[in-house]
C-alpha cells in the first residue's frame, strides 16, 4: 500500500532531479554559446557526472535522427528554453508589499 504521502515525495525528488540534469546540461549550452538545450548537452552532462552515468544508455552523442514523414517537424525537433534566471520588471511590480 502507498502512503499518501508518497506521490508528492517521489514528486518532488523527480523534480529536482530534472532541475539537477537541466543545469548541468545548461552549462554545456552556455559554452558553446546557445540559449537552447540540445540533445547532446545533456549526453555531455551525463557523461561528465558520475552521479548520472546510470543514463548513460539513454543520453547518447548519436545527432542522426530519422525522421518520419508521418511525425510533424515540432514533435520531432523539441527544444528546451531556459528562461532569464532574473527577476523581470513586471513581476517586481505585482509583487504585493
């Protein structure tokens, strides 16, 4: 049996596992100068953190994909965007104070 509390545990610990991954794969994006993560970024921090060499397998450097005539352009070239870690102007002045 699952305790209630479970699900938002192992919610959480997915989410900072995913935030862990993403920012190891930002830095490789940074160096190469881009804003947009690639596929490769994240193979690069897999294969440079120790802690994440259980992905190894699934985070591969291989750049040829095939694409199926039947899959849309959107669905087979999906990018990650990292957004300004900055404080916008407009959030400075919702904030209630």
């Amino acid at each position: 049996m699952v305790s209630a509390e479970s699900p938002v545990v192992f919610s959480k610990a997915c989410e900072l596992f995913i935030l862990e991954l993403t920012l190891r794969a930002w830095l490789f994006a940074e160096d190469d100068k881009r804003r947009t993560l690639q596929r490769r970024d994240i193979a690069r921090a897999v294969r440079h953190e120790d802690l994440l060499q259980f992905l190894t397998d699934v985070a591969t450097f291989d750049d040829h994909t095939v694409l199926s005539p039947s899959l849309p352009l959107s669905r087979a070239c999906m990018h990650v965007v990292i957004p300004s870690l900055k404080p916008s102007s407009t959030a400075e002045s919702n904030s209630v104070g």
